[in-house]
C-alpha cells in the first residue's frame, strides 16, 4: 500500500507497483509530482518526499515556504525498506536502492546505490 498524501492538487502517476504494506506502508508527499513506472517494488516504510523547505527563510517564513521538485522511479526499480527518496530524484529502469538509504541525486538505470547519503556500489547484471 502506498500512502499518498494530496496538495495541491497534485496527483501521483503509478504504474503496477508492489509495496510491502503489512508492517510498514510506503508514504509519498505529493507536495510535486511523483511518476512511478511499472514492476516497481517497495519495501517496508520507504519515503517518497517532494516537498521541502526553504532553509533561507527565518521564522514562520521557513515553516511556510513549501517547495517542491519532482520524483520519478522507473519501471522494475527496488526501493528497498526504509528507504528515502529525497525531492528532484530520478531513479533508473531497474535499478536498486540499498535498505535504508537516503537517495539524494538521480540514479542511473541498472545501478546499486546503498547508504546515508546513497552513493553508486556496483552494476546490476540483469538476467535475461
């Protein structure tokens, strides 16, 4: 199951997803847009994050100010549990996202990423 939480009227675009939702359900702000392609799977509790803040801003400025930049996971991605996609990321066609990892820039396909902050492991050799 995947929680999306709705402003600004913006609206996820899924393709056929599996997310383990028994324990922990997978979250997504929608502060931006979210594009999730098809064979996508997800762990337990990973985080979709859109929204930020402007760091700039002083006081209730800072709560208030909400940005956004868009994510987009493509088809056959595993986002392993517990992981967290941070704003303006792109993940690449079948590419792998260690357990408990905090994705800051884009991923390119057929990779694993793994780690705080996420960084490239090794080339994934696809089986045909």
């Amino acid at each position: 199951m995947i929680l999306f939480e709705k402003r600004k009227g913006v609206l996820p675009i899924v393709g056929e997803v599996f997310c383990e939702s028994h324990v922990d359900p997978t979250f997504a702000d929608c502060q931006g847009q979210i594009t999730i392609g098809d064979y996508v799977f997800c762990g337990h509790g990973v985080k979709i994050l859109t929204g930020y803040h402007d760091y700039k801003k002083k006081g209730h400025l800072r709560q208030r100010t909400v940005l956004a930049k868009p994510v987009t996971i493509e088809d056959g991605v595993w986002l392993s549990s517990y992981s967290i996609i941070l704003p303006g990321v792109t993940i690449g066609k079948n590419a792998v996202i260690g357990a408990g990892s905090v994705v800051t820039k884009d991923v390119p396909a057929g990779e694993l990423w793994a780690g705080s902050p996420a960084i490239f492991r090794k080339k994934i050799e696809l089986d045909d």
